[in-house]
C-alpha cells in the first residue's frame, strides 16, 4: 500500500465533476427505462458505475467513460435525445440546492478525515485500486440525487395540455429512435443483467426492452390523457407504430405495438371484402344453443370464430362467451366445458336461503361466489392488453348504467375509436375482462348490481338484449370506408306457446302483466326485423332457434340441458342452407385491390399526411 497526497480544491474539483458524470448516466438510462426496470438495474450498474468512477479519480480511465458509456454515448445522444421536454423551474432550483448541499455534506465527512494540512489521503493497490473515502463520497451524491428525482411523478409535472402535449411527442420520438437493431446488437457488453423475462446481454436488453419499455409508457400515457391522441396522430404516431410493427422480429414489441395502435384508434383492416359482424344476445343457460350455433359455423368454414370475425359483441351470456372465445382464446369444446361448470356451479342454492337473500340484497344468487369464479377465469387481463393478441377482432361488451336518470347503454371494448369520432355508446377500454363480463351479467333479481367508477351496472340484456345495433355503430366508426358483409346475430333461444281461451282470460293478471313488460323490454325480435330490412339483402344471419318448452336463465336439471341441446340440433338441421350461405361469405378473402389499397394507406398515404 503507498499514500498519494492530493490538493484540496482538486479534490474537490474531482467530487463535483464525477458526482455530475454519475447523475448523467443515471438520467440517460432513466430516459431509456422505466421506474420499475431502473429499480431493478441500478443495484448493480451503480457498482459498475461507482467502480469507473474511482478509477477515473485515480486518472487511469483516460477519458472518464463507465462500463457502459459507449454505449449511452452512441445510443442515447444529448441530439437524439434531448433533455426532459418537461421544464418546471422550481424543481430543477430545488434538485441543483439538493445535490449541493449533498456534495457539501459529503466533503465535511471528509473533511473530519482528512490531514490538519488540508491534505487528503488516499489508499492506492498496484492495480483495480479503490478509494474508500471518494467512492463514498460520489455513491452518497449519486443515491441522494437518484432519490430526490425518483420521488417525483412525471404526472405530476404535467400541469397543462402543453406539456401533456409535449409529453406525447416526446414519447412518440422516443419510440423511433428506440427501434434500432442494427446498432443495439453489435456491440459486445460483459454485463448480464435481468428485465421482467428477458435475460442476456447487455446488447440483447437494450434491443428488446427499450422499444418494449417505450411502448408501454406511450400506451400508459394516452390512456390517462385520452386528449393528447390527436396531437401524436398529427405528429404521424401511426406511420411509426406502424412501421415498429413491420420491422421488428420480436413478438412481445410486436403485440405492445398492436396495443398503441388500438389506444389510438387504429383498426386493422378486415381480412374479408368487408366487415364481419357478430352479435350473441343474452340468455342465462341457454347460453348452450349458441355454442351449438357457433360450432355449426365453425364446422362450415374450417376456422375458429375469432378468426371469422372482424367485430365481436355480447350481452349477458354472450358477454360470457365473448370472452371466453376471445380474450382466453378458448375453443367451443373447452368453452362448453366451462359454461356448464359454471352454471352448475352458480345457479345450485337452496329455495329458502336464496328468498332470503333476496330479500336482503336483491339478488336470488351469491354474487360474490359468482364474481370470484369471473375472477379465477379471466384473472387480470384488462380489455385493452387482449388487444395485443395477434388477430384479435374488435370486442365489445354491453351493459346498462341504473343510476342515472334513464338508463344508458355502456360499452366495454378493447379498443378506443379514433379521436374525430364519438360513438352513441359510453365506454372504456381499462377494465378488467371479468369487470366487463361482471357488470353484463348482472340480471336483476339474480345478481347483485356492479359499481364500476361511480356508476351502477347492471344486465344490458335490460336495455339491448340484442346488441347486433350497437355492433354495426361501432364498425361504422372503425371502418368508415368499409361495406358490410356479413352480420351474424345469434340469439338464446325463444318459446312461443300456443294461445287457448283459458290463457286469454288469465291475461290481465298482475304476474302476467310484469311478465310482459319484462318481455317486452328484453325483446330481440324487434331488432332482428329492423336490421334485415335495412341491411343490404344477403348480407344478414339471424340464427335464433325455436324452443320446445319454456326455459328459465337458471335452469340446470340434466333432463332440461338434454332438451335443450336436441332442440339446438334441430334447428341446425332444418337450416342447414341458411348456415351454408353465412360461411361461404365469411371465407371470402380480401381481394388484390384492396390489399394494395390497404398498403397504400398504411404505408404510403401516412408518411405523406
């Protein structure tokens, strides 16, 4: 061991300059990351960082670069980059006396140390030596930097639309530079670090999580400021999404792309001619007629419902089966085996306990039995992330607001329209899926209501038991330029008894008359008759089959599931032409004009605008 004597003021010079050259570092890698994922590597690029750090005091590392500068330098460049577009002069006042009054403690410590001839003593090895007192001294000014600027909430910066504006385009440019691939994988880094599942190089990490990273910031930030959607959009946000898309061979960049894109409004278009529609009316358990009605199309067209349909919406019991075919992307096999479980399971309740609950809480059933089921089923996939399955249609889920003034349809999609336009239904896209299918689902009498928000939500099938109109809105707004080609409605089944003189003359009882209005309110055949006359001819399916008997939404007695699956089947077997002319229009491919016309648009068109 030998003792170096060093200057005062060039000590002090050496603190300051290496403390800043540590808060650089820092900040580049925090405009490349985020919060969590810089958590994560700081534990260890801090050791790198503190270790060049001494070396550089030392004068051995010539030009002051960490492990990792060069790197940051080529990668991250104060041109390309940019200091933060956020400007708040309190805060930066307030961090620069923060980091000098850190240096200044951090020199008296020092100080207390150090020789009465103002002399500091410093510990030198032959080689890969370490100084005790200055690493000490920089890791303290680091850490205490760090933790004023990550205590800080970017939202919390953002106090106009300017600067939620300047937010976006911020992250927008973030998003090109980042897709990078030529340069990010060339270089040859000794360090292995861990983000979320990737795990390799330093190279690898920062070809696939820095787009990965970016993206879901972006995809954070237009869905808490829906607003600032038209500024990026101006700022051709879908010619970069778009183009990320395109070039990138890694799927989890590729599916976060397809996210970003639904956020802004941005629809795939049709894999047909035109737009395929389907619509699933509400029901209880009988909910099984559709999964034989949708195994019948699936056996005429050789492919999967969520491969047939450009747009997808359920009520009630289809909002059950909405999701499950499309949000698990189960199959009608795996899908009929969870529908019976479930309606086994839920609708099993003693006659006296479920009066009593009634009573008490306006619900036959146990709400909370049947909540926890959606929950186990759909666990924490939200509406928007089943976007980022790859081929997935447009879904909506309906049901109906009750404490507002007149009831009001509500919309759960997995998808934002584009900022021009504004559909009849309210909506959002950030529940999760069992909240969707919780709040469509919630029938009078049988479930207790859903809060979501400050609203109240109940059984859509109470406002549009048919939802086949609200789909047709909706693709009219994705698809402006589009024709309809194929709607396919799908209802639960109806009963029509036959009319005797003993019926009529019990008609104006009071049972018969709440029966009706129910009846009457949940009708489906009304807009079954609207949308075949004002449809193009040819173009509409309604498959509703016909009911030997009566059946109640929680019917669950083997003998009636028996029943109620012959009378599917023959239904199926009496139109069999009809399912024969839906699939060969729901096979048609898209033709060579349009393909080239689709490309136009997406890849030409956009980078003109």
């Amino acid at each position: 061991m030998s003792t170096v004597k060093i200057p005062r003021k060039l000590y002090e010079s050496a603190l300051q300059a290496w403390s800043q050259v540590v808060e650089n570092a820092s900040d580049q890698w925090r405009r490349i990351l985020s919060r969590d994922q810089v958590s994560k590597l700081e534990p260890r690029l801090g050791v790198q960082l503190n270790d060049a750090n001494q070396e550089n005091v030392r004068g051995n590392s010539g030009k002051g670069q960490t492990v990792l500068g060069p790197l940051l330098d080529d990668a991250i460049s104060e041109e390309t980059i940019g200091h933060d577009v956020i400007k708040d002069d309190v805060l930066e006042r307030a961090l620069k006396e923060d980091r000098a009054q850190a240096t200044k403690n951090n020199v008296e410590k020092v100080d207390q140390s150090a020789s009465e001839n103002s002399e500091v003593d410093v510990e030198e090895r032959t080689k890969g030596t370490t100084s005790v007192p200055v690493s000490t001294a920089i890791s303290d000014s680091a850490t205490t930097t760090k933790e004023a600027k990550r205590n800080i909430p970017v939202e919390l910066l953002l106090r106009t639309q300017d600067d939620i504006d300047a937010r976006s385009r911020h992250l927008i440019r973030a998003i090109q530079l980042a897709d990078l691939p030529s340069v990010m994988t060339q270089r040859s880094v000794g360090t292995h670090v861990e983000i979320d599942t990737f795990q390799g190089q330093v190279g690898d990490v920062f070809s696939l999580t820095i787009p990965f990273c970016r993206l879901e910031e972006f995809s954070e930030h237009l869905l808490r400021y829906p607003n600032s959607r038209a500024t990026v959009i101006n700022d051709k946000a879908l010619s970069v999404l778009l183009e990320v898309k395109m070039k990138t061979r890694d799927e989890p960049v590729r599916a976060l792309t397809r996210q970003c894109l639904s956020v802004l409004g941005y629809a795939e278009p049709p894999r047909g001619p035109g737009i395929r529609i389907l619509s699933i009316d509400g029901g209880g358990v009988r909910g099984l007629l559709v999964i034989e009605v949708l195994r019948q199309l699936e056996k005429c067209t050789g492919r999967k419902i969520s491969e047939l349909f450009d747009y997808v919406v359920g009520v009630s019991t289809g909002a059950i089966l909405v999701g499950i075919l499309t949000a698990l992307q189960k199959d009608l096999d795996e899908c009929h085996r969870l529908y019976r479980n479930m309606s086994s399971t839920v609708f099993q309740q003693s006659s006296w306990w479920g009066t009593g609950k009634l009573v008490w809480n306006h619900a036959y059933y146990d709400t909370m039995q049947w909540q926890q089921i959606l929950q186990e089923l759909y666990g924490d996939l939200t509406m928007i992330h089943s976007s980022r399955i790859q081929d997935m249609p447009r879904v909506g889920i309906l049901s109906a607001i009750v404490n507002k003034q007149q009831l009001v349809p509500f919309l759960f999609r997995n998808y934002q329209l584009p900022p021009r336009d504004e559909s009849y239904y309210a909506g959002s896209c950030s529940p999760h899926v069992w909240e969707a299918v919780r709040a469509s689902s919630s029938a009078p009498f049988y479930f207790e209501e859903f809060h979501y928000n400050g609203d109240v939500h109940q059984d859509g099938g109470i406002i549009q038991n048919n939802p086949t109109a609200a789909a047709i809105h909706e693709s009219r707004l994705l698809w402006p330029d589009e024709k309809i080609q194929c709607v396919v409605s799908i209802g639960s089944g109806r009963y029509i008894p036959e009319e005797s003189p003993s019926s009529c003359a019990r008609s104006t009882s009071l049972k018969t008359k709440i029966v009706k209005i129910v009846d009457s309110a949940t009708d489906t055949e009304a807009v079954h008759t609207l949308c075949n006359d004002l449809l193009p001819p040819g173009t509409y399916f309604r498959f509703n089959p016909y009911l030997s008997e009566p059946f109640t939404l929680d019917e669950t007695r083997p003998e009636k599931m028996d029943k109620l699956r012959h009378d599917a089947q023959m239904y199926l077997r009496r139109n069999g032409k009809k399912f024969e002319r839906a699939a060969e229009l729901l096979v048609q491919p898209r033709t060579i004009f349009q393909r080239c016309k689709d490309y136009f648009k997406d890849n030409v068109q956009e980078r003109l605008v």
